[in-house]
C-alpha cells in the first residue's frame, strides 16, 4: 500500500471522530469536513516544487521559494463539494472542476451525467476529492475520465478509505497517490465502510 498516504496526526483523529459522531449535525460537519480537507491538502502537497525568485522584503532584495506549480481541484459530486472549500483556502489559485457519476441500474457501471473541467487541466496537478473510498468504482471512473482529457498527475483526498476501495483504485491506477485522514476496517454488504461516518452527502447537505 506503499501510495496510500494514512495522514496520522491527533487533530485529525479527533475531528475524524467527530465526524462518526451521529450527533454531529450538517453545519458541525461541513465546518469539520473542511478542517480536514485543509490537513489532507497540506499533506498532499508536502513534496510540491519550489522555485527560487528575487523579491524585495521591506529590508532588501532576498531570494525566495514560491510555489509555481498550477492545481486543479475537481470533487466528485455531491459529497466532494464539501473538501472543496477547505482545499481552496490553502490553494486559492487552483481551477476547479466537477465530475457528476450515476450509477447505471442495470449494469451497476458507473455513467458519467457531468463534467467540467479547467480548459489546461493537463497542464496541471489535479486533486480529485472524494470523501468516502468505499468500492471504488466512482473514484476508479473519475480517474478514467481525468485520464482521457490527458491529466496525468492526479491524487486522490478522501477522508475515509477502507481496503477494498484501496486495493481497487491501485488495481486500476496505480499511478495515483490516495490521501485519507483515517483508513478503516471494511465495507458492509450495503457498501458503507464500517465504522465510516454513513452517508457523507447525506450528512454534509442534511438530506436523507
Ligand atoms: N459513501 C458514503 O457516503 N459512505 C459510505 O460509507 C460509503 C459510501
């Protein structure tokens, strides 16, 4: 599992935990999620390129390091809208696209509905956000698409993962670091990943 990134660390331990509280209501967890997001997304660009420019401080002409690499975020609709702030707040200059995916009835295949991405998302790193790994298939088709418009540097924020989901994405795309602030024991026979938090849009948009 040498590209699963499990970010280990008690303030996302304790909201993670928050999170699986049923008692948490929508406003407290889209606040919580965001938190999150935040945390994966400093983890997830821990290793990102520096630059080295001249820039005048108040005191003088110094050399600094800046970030030139271009972000795009694309969540994976609707729960990933709610990771999407959070990574925004670190990386204000990233492009945002959306990726909208049913589930075909019949085949069980997932079908693309929406797709919007930055017109130079190959040109950049994207990071695709889904907050629950559960079987994979969406994150696993999402990841196709992305490959098709030509991204080739893709990473994948969740905030819970389990192993079936995991070993599924690597199967299919090795290539792509996953992220997760916490990584849990299975998936039950209804798909939700035990003990999870339930249904994450649900939770976030306080619909049933
Ligand atoms: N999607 C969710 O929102 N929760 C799960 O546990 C699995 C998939």
């Amino acid at each position: 599992m040498s590209n699963l990134h499990i970010v280990k660390h008690p303030l996302v331990e304790n909201k993670v935990s928050m999170l699986r509280n049923k008692e948490t209501g929508s406003k407290e967890f889209r606040e919580i999620v965001e938190e999150i997001a935040m945390l994966l997304c400093y983890e997830a660009t821990r290793n990102t390129p520096v630059t080295e420019v001249e820039i005048e401080s108040p005191l003088g002409k110094f050399n600094v390091n800046m970030v030139e690499k271009k972000f795009g975020v694309v969540p994976i609709l609707r729960a990933g809208l709610g990771m999407l702030e959070g990574m925004l707040k670190l990386i204000p200059t990233a492009k945002v696209g959306h990726i909208g995916l049913y589930r075909d009835p019949k085949t069980l295949e997932p079908v693309e509905y929406y797709c919007k991405l930055p017109v130079d998302a190959e040109d950049r790193e994207i990071f695709l956000i889904d907050p629950m790994l559960a079987t994979g298939g969406t994150s696993i088709a999402a990841i196709q698409f992305l490959k098709e418009k030509g991204v080739k540097n893709i990473k994948l924020l969740c905030l819970i993962t389990c192993p079936e989901g995991v070993e599924h994405v690597q199967k299919e795309h090795p290539d792509v670091e996953i992220y997760t602030a916490a990584h849990d024991e299975k998936l039950n026979d209804h798909g939700y990943i035990i003990p999870g938090l339930g249904d994450a849009g649900d939770r976030l948009f306080g619909t049933k």
